[in-house]
C-alpha cells in the first residue's frame, strides 16, 4: 500500500526541518520497502496569510482530509500575526476538526544530549506525556463584563465531557498496558481546582477498574512538574488534561536537555481523520533563516507519523539512526554543542538508517 | 510594639516542626529585642474536625482576625478527611477570608543543599514568585450536567476581576522595583487559553507602563516550566495567576532541591486582616510522629512573618542562620543527606542566630 502524507511546513525553522524530515523519511521507506507518497502545501503559514488573508483556503478539508497522515512543520510568527490567529486557524483547527484528540509526546533522554538534570544517564528517563488535545481548559466559552470600569471581569470556562475525558483515559490505560512498567500516572488538582478535576479524577478511578493489569497513581500538578526534576525516573505514561499535558510535555523534554528534539504526534486514533506529526519547538523566528535549526523534532515526528501507520520496524530504524547520530559530537547542531548545520545533520540521520 | 501572633500547628507534620520555628523565631525576638506574643490554636486540623466535625469554629475570625500575623504550620490528611473539608475549610478560607491575594514564595538555592540541576551553585538562583491567592481558576463556579449518561459534562470557570489581576501586577512590579535586577517575568498561555489570560496580558501591559524603571517580558506557562529547568538565571520576580503561582511555586523550590526548606507568606499587604506564614510543605502524613521532618520551610516561614511584620532585621539574622545551618551537615536533617533530627535542627538555627 501506497501512504499519502500531506505535507506542510508552515513559518520559520519549519520550512528549514522539513527537508530534512522528508530526506530521513525516504531513507527509511527505501530500507524497509514502504512506499509513501508527499503532497506538499503552502498553506498554514504566515507567506499563505499575507497573500490571502487567511491561513488556509476554505477547501482545507478536502485538500488534506483524505491524507493518510499530516507532517508539519510550525506555525506561528507573533511579531507578524497574533498566536489566536495563526495558531487557532490551523493548529488548533486541525486538533478539533480532525478530532486528534490524543497528544502524545516521548519524553527520553537521549544519548550526546547532556541533561540539565544532575546526574541522569540515557536510559534514567524514557515516559510518555499522553494530553488531552481537543477540549478542557482551551475552551472558547467565556466573556468579558462591564470593560474598562472598576467592575470588569472575564471569565472562561473549563469543560470536561465524559466522551472527551473517558476516551483520552483508555488511550493512556491501554499505552501503559502496551509497557513493561505498566504504570500510569494522572496530573490533577483536584484540591484546588474544585469541580472539574475531581471530575477527572472520578473517569481515571472508572478507567482503572478496566485496567486491572496497570499500576496507577496521580499527583496535583503543582508537585508532579516538581517530581518531573526531582524524580524523572518515576514515570512511564502520565495523562494530564489539555493545559497539564502542555505543561508537563514542554517540560519533560526540558528536563533531557532541549525541546528542539522533542517530536509530538496529534492522534486521531480511530483513524477517521488524518493525524498530524510535528516537532514540539514552535517556527522560531530568530534563529529562522540561518540553517542552524536542530531537525532532530522534525525526523523524530516523521518516526512517529511511520509508527501511527503502522510501520514499526521502518520507524525504528529512524529513532535508532537519531540515537546514532547525537551520540556524534560534529554531527549535532549548535544547540547541542556541535558543530553541523540543519542539512549536515539531516544528512548524517538518513545515512545512518539501517 | 509588641506583636500577637496566632498560632496553628494543624495536622501531621506541622505539629513537629512549629515548636521549632517558635524557638527560633524567639530566639531572634530576643536578640533584636523584637516583642513576640503567641496566642496557640488547635483548629484547622483533623483532631480538631474528629472532635467537633467541622475544621475551625464559627468564631474563628473573632479568635484570630485581630492578630498581626498567623504562624501556620500544615494542614490535610487525605486519608482521613477529603482535601475539599479541610483544606477549602481552612487554608483556602483564610486566603478568601482574610482577603490574602498575595501568595509569596522565594526560590532560592542554599549553601548544603544539592540542587537536582547539574552545574548550579547558590548564587545562580534566586528569584520570587508572586501568586494571585484568592481567585483565577480556583474558582467555585461551575456545575455538572446530563450525570451518569454519555452526554455527562462538568464545567468550571475561571474568573479574573480588574482589581483581582490589578493588585497582584502592583505588588509584583513593586517588587521587582525594589529589587537590584528590577525584572519581572509574567506567565501567561495567552495563544491557548483565549479569553482569560489574553486580558491577564492586556494588564501586565498596562501595569508596566506605570513601571518604566522594570524590564519586563512574558512566557507562556509551559516554556516557563521548561525555563526554570534550563535557565533557573534568568529570573528575579516570576507573577502568575493562581494556578500558575501555583505550579511555578513548587515546581521552583525543586529545582533549588528541595520542597521541604521553602516558606510562603499569604499576605493581605493592606493589612486589613492578618497573613498566614506557612511552609510550603504538607503535613506528610507518610513521615509525621518519627521526628525526622525538616523544620527549615518553618522557620524560614518564621523569618518571611518578622519581614512582613516591618521587622526585618531580624528576619535577616533567621535567614542567615539557616544558610549557616545549611553548610553543616550535621545539623541537616535526613532528607538533606545530614542525621539531625527536627529538633536538632531546629535548635542548631536558633543558637546560629545573631
Ligand atoms: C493545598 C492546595 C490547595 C494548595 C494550593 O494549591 O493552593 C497548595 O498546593 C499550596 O500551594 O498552598
Ligand atoms: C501553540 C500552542 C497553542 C500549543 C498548545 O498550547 O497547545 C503548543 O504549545 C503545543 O503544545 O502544541
């Protein structure tokens, strides 16, 4: 069978990882006899916007709806377009419409990468962040009251549905099943936050009976971002709602070092849409346009993207060939203490694949 | 003047390492020739709720309302009683109550203590989070609908007032004025959660324009949480609203080693009502009654109170003992690698004061 990915770079260093994703892909899919198919697109960027005034054509979902899986770049350019413009007119469009309602990040310490952790070795630190992606606290319920007086006031809700909560939780249930650990962990704060995350709380109890075979616990968020530095080596799956599992997967991947590694699936798991794969960092408009970008996010998302279609082994042999690839000092980028340029090190992963 | 302070050891823990900020903070009266009065209370706390079936009594702001500050010690024993009895019957009722919408944390790297990040000395952090403590998403607004059907949902809001998030950004620049840096770092997640934290920037932007001695700039909360892993340098007054004080709050002491030396103050600045010093450690159910616990949080709290109170040079000489204590590691307790046990501690900090 044929794949076919649509492919978006979007704004900034996307536009410079791409390439290199793609480049490590086609290795991959030529060692390993799968057969994918690119269609690129322009759209979902700040050039896209300035021509249409839009960030997408309004045809978007017949374009890209019928793809096998998304591979982006990023999106994003504040100096040039507000975030609730550019992020909420593809990114987030693409979570709910799409209803990728899994946001599922690794979070592994990687060798040549050194730690900012004291101490931690590769191996000490390998979980994944499982994150609600489609509602909770970025609901657009809410509103402003009496502006520019004394009385002013906004208000937002925090929605949590059983649909919405109870399917994330079988997800992050049946991944931990899927490890050797077997161990789940829930971000909540319910101590504090007095109605929904006792909700929440409430589903993960339900979910559990379901899941005999795997240990779970929960922390309040507040000392779980802590035991995140203090006891990285505690966690092995951990579900948080759309706000904690931002968080926590933006700080996961800081405490191995950087978050310009760090790959993010957008999983739409019954496969009725399209998925999206890209990298954690954002377009980075300062470093954008010198090619000194780390593509590391962006290769490791297409491994994902392999992965969610189904071809482990050729998904491997890319997070193998990156594994490779940083433990050599001349072939990392700059922000990892090397000295190769975007191109050099995309170049260095995809000859690596074995 | 002499100054009444109330009292409340509260549950687990907080029993065992009061009478240790009470001997230090006396030892410091003494020296400085500061007059200390402690009025004792045994409500807020589970023996208390065991006995009359609520957390404190009807009059408790009659007892308590009148004095210059109270000394907390802990309170909750989820096994026990529901963290929604206890802590919304006491903690969080203060805060509301007694108008405290300043919840002050120091992050701050000791002598003696490991920091869990590699190459860090004390020196290289030291910075304050400023948290909004009475409203934001800790909010009591919201409801369930459609309970027990596949259409179940529940909704919190989160709600933010001009004079809410005004006051806060006034302390919190005021703060950062005072300091030799003068730069103030907002947490926001203004590109996801659309509606509330865009006007908590809209306000940091107003604040600071009556600010223009403060350098100031903004994060979204989940790169701030990666930022206090990788640059811990960088920052010298962090404001964030409740949840995010919150999160910021813990997530800081870890990154200095340890929750277990951290204080906090729940300031009415106004002085309308008394604040409430605390650790910010919990009453740690697991350890309480083996005398191990480490008082520092405590008499750091103690040292916060004597500050608040315009007291401040003593308050200096309680910090600087704890430094001086730090350094030695006999006189740690436990958790901090040493073999003293509370009281050690606790007596080893007030002979150090000077
Ligand atoms: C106990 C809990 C409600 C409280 C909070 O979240 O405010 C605690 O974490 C704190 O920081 O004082
Ligand atoms: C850009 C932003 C809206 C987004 C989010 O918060 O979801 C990003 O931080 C992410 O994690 O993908």
């Amino acid at each position: 069978k044929q794949y076919r990915i649509a492919v978006i770079p979007g704004d900034g260093i996307g536009k410079e990882v791409m390439p290199e994703g793609l480049r490590v892909l086609e290795a991959a899919a030529k060692k390993h006899g799968v057969s994918l198919h690119f269609d690129h697109f322009d759209f979902s960027s700040w050039d896209y916007y300035e021509k249409h005034g839009q960030m997408m054509p309004d045809d978007w979902k017949e374009k890209i709806g019928k793809h096998d899986a998304i591979y982006f770049g990023a999106v994003g350019w504040p100096a040039k377009i507000p975030d609730h413009v550019s992020l909420w007119g593809s990114l987030i469009k693409f979570r709910r419409e799409f209803d990728q309602y899994v946001n599922l990040r690794p979070v592994r310490l990687m060798p040549g990468v050194p730690s900012p952790l004291a101490n931690r070795k590769p191996g000490d630190i390998d979980f994944w962040v499982v994150r609600e992606n489609t509602e909770g606290e970025y609901s657009s319920v809410g509103g402003r009251m009496f502006p520019d007086t004394d009385r002013e006031f906004v208000t937002q809700q925090t929605v949590m549905t059983r649909t919405g909560v109870d399917r994330i939780l079988k997800f992050a249930f049946e991944l931990a099943q899927s490890r050797p650990k077997k161990h789940l962990t829930s971000a909540t704060k319910s101590n504090g936050i007095s109605i929904t995350m006792p909700y929440w709380d409430e589903r993960v109890e339900a979910m559990a009976r379901k899941f005999p075979g795997v240990k779970w616990d929960k922390y309040h968020i507040d000392i779980l971002t802590a035991n995140f530095v203090l006891h990285p080596d505690w966690f092995d799956v951990v579900v948080g709602s759309n706000l904690f599992g931002d968080i926590l997967s933006d700080l996961g991947p800081a405490c191995t070092g950087t978050i310009g590694i760090a790959p993010s699936g957008n999983i739409n798991p019954e496969g009725d849409f399209p998925s999206v794969f890209e990298p954690v960092h954002g377009s980075a408009p300062d470093i954008a346009g010198q090619g000194i970008a780390n593509p590391i996010g962006a290769i490791w998302s297409g491994a994902m993207m392999l992965d969610h279609l189904g071809e482990k082994v050729a998904g491997k042999s890319i997070v193998d060939a990156i594994e490779r690839t940083l433990a050599e000092r001349t072939l990392r980028t700059k922000d990892l203490g090397g000295n190769a340029d975007t191109t050099a090190c995309g170049k260095a992963v995809a000859d690596m694949v074995d």
